[in-house]
C-alpha cells in the first residue's frame, strides 16, 4: 500500500493505493464501488491483466482514504485526474463498479468498462418515499432522533461529510453524461442485481453508440465469480498488441 496527498479546492486528499506491474508500459484503473474499496477489486482482478500495470485506489472517504469535504461525482472525477498526474499515468481502460462507474465515465477513457454501474435512476418503493417525506417534514424542528430511525446502519457510521455526500451521488442522474460517451464501451451486469437492475444496464447500452452489454449469473458483486470472461472480452475489445 502506498499514499499519496491531493490538494482539491483548498483541501487535502491522503489516497491509498496499491499498483501491480508497474513497469507495464500499459496501465488500467479499477474503481470500486460505494461503501466498498479497491481491496475487493483487487481480489477480483490482481492475478489477470498481466500485460498491465494495474493502478487500485481508494476513492476519497473509502477504506484508508481520506475525505473531509461534500463531494459530487463530478469532484471524485476530478480528483481521481490529479491523483493518475501524480503517477504520470494515462490509462487506457478504466473500469468501475457501481458508483466508480459513474467515475469512470467522467474520466472519458478510451475504453470504458462498466460493471453494474450506478447513473440510472431507480424508482424508490413507496415505502422509501413516505420515509423521505417524513425525515423532510420533521427536519424544521430538529426531530434527529426520529431522523435516525429510518436512516440504514451502514449509512449512521458515515461522518457527515460522507453521508452528505451520498446523499448528493444517489440521486445524480447520469443519463446525459452515458450519451455523450464516444468511446468503446463494455457493460458487464449481474442479471440477479437489484442495485442496479438488468434494465439499467439494457438502457445505458442504448445511449452509447459503441457499446456491448454482457448480462451474467450474480448479483451486484456478479464480476467475482466472471474475471476470466470479463478479462477476455476486455482484451479482445480494447487489447493493444
């Protein structure tokens, strides 16, 4: 594991990374996704790809790195540039899971690789909106202990900073930012996935011209159990030599 410290907007990012191959005269970034980092995606990836130098970062706010600032997707993107300028990297491919999907698009690399990413917005259960509605309603007079009822485990351990945040990114729609991609683009899915359902997938597959969707058995982690189809569709689509 290594770090490195970004200045963004008058703040300071201290990133966790990790490389493999280094010395590759090609490289690919690999971004996780929300609530995750880039130690599952290394798991996944870490032993294929072996013509690449393989760049593994924790995002801003995600396992050892660093975030005291609200952030959109777009600033992640942003900081993710200054972060491959310090390692003078230019990578090719960039893949991202879920949320570092939506990161990976910004970064318009010259092949995008998507795995069940997020960007699509998906309907709320009425269950969901009542809950909304209430936390909206109370929030004028302070009600936090009732604000705390409804709000998801994993989301209470989140700082403030991390849960405004998520806040903003949940509800970005990306619809505009999928039809301005001009890439190549290769959309793998879990066909099982309730994050980010099949649908979504069938939807950004039509806003990119040059795109291909392969739906496999899983769920929003299906890319465990697939990295050898995933890594021979990648390097027969976007391999150079």
């Amino acid at each position: 594991m290594a770090l490195k410290e970004i200045e963004y907007k008058g703040q300071k990012f201290r990133l966790s990374y990790d490389l493999i191959n280094p010395n590759a005269s090609k490289s690919i970034l690999i971004l996780h996704g929300w609530g995750s980092n880039k130690d599952i995606m290394k798991q996944a990836f870490g032993t294929y790809f072996d013509g690449y130098e393989h760049i593994y970062v924790d995002m801003p706010g995600f396992g050892k790195s660093s975030s005291s600032m609200i952030l959109h997707s777009e600033d992640y993107a942003q900081i993710m540039e200054l972060f491959l300028q310090t390692l003078d990297a230019k990578p090719t491919i960039i893949m991202g899971h879920s949320f570092g999907g939506k990161v990976a698009t910004l970064l318009d690399p010259k092949c995008l690789v998507l795995l069940s990413s997020a960007g699509i917005l998906v309907p709320k259960p009425l269950s969901v909106k009542l809950q909304i509605a209430l936390v909206k309603l109370l929030k004028p007079f302070g009600m936090k202990k009732i604000r705390s009822l409804f709000v998801a485990d994993d989301a209470k351990q989140m700082s403030h900073e991390m849960y405004e945040t998520f806040k903003n990114v949940v509800n970005e729609n990306f619809e505009n930012n999928f039809t301005k991609v001009s890439s190549k683009a290769l959309l793998f899915w879990g066909k099982e996935d309730t994050a980010t359902p099949l649908w979504t997938a069938q939807k950004i597959n039509t806003m990119i011209p040059d795109s291909k969707l392969y739906p496999l058995e899983g769920d929003h982690f299906f890319f465990l159990k697939h990295t050898k189809f995933i890594e021979d569709k990648i390097l027969q689509e976007c391999g150079e030599g």
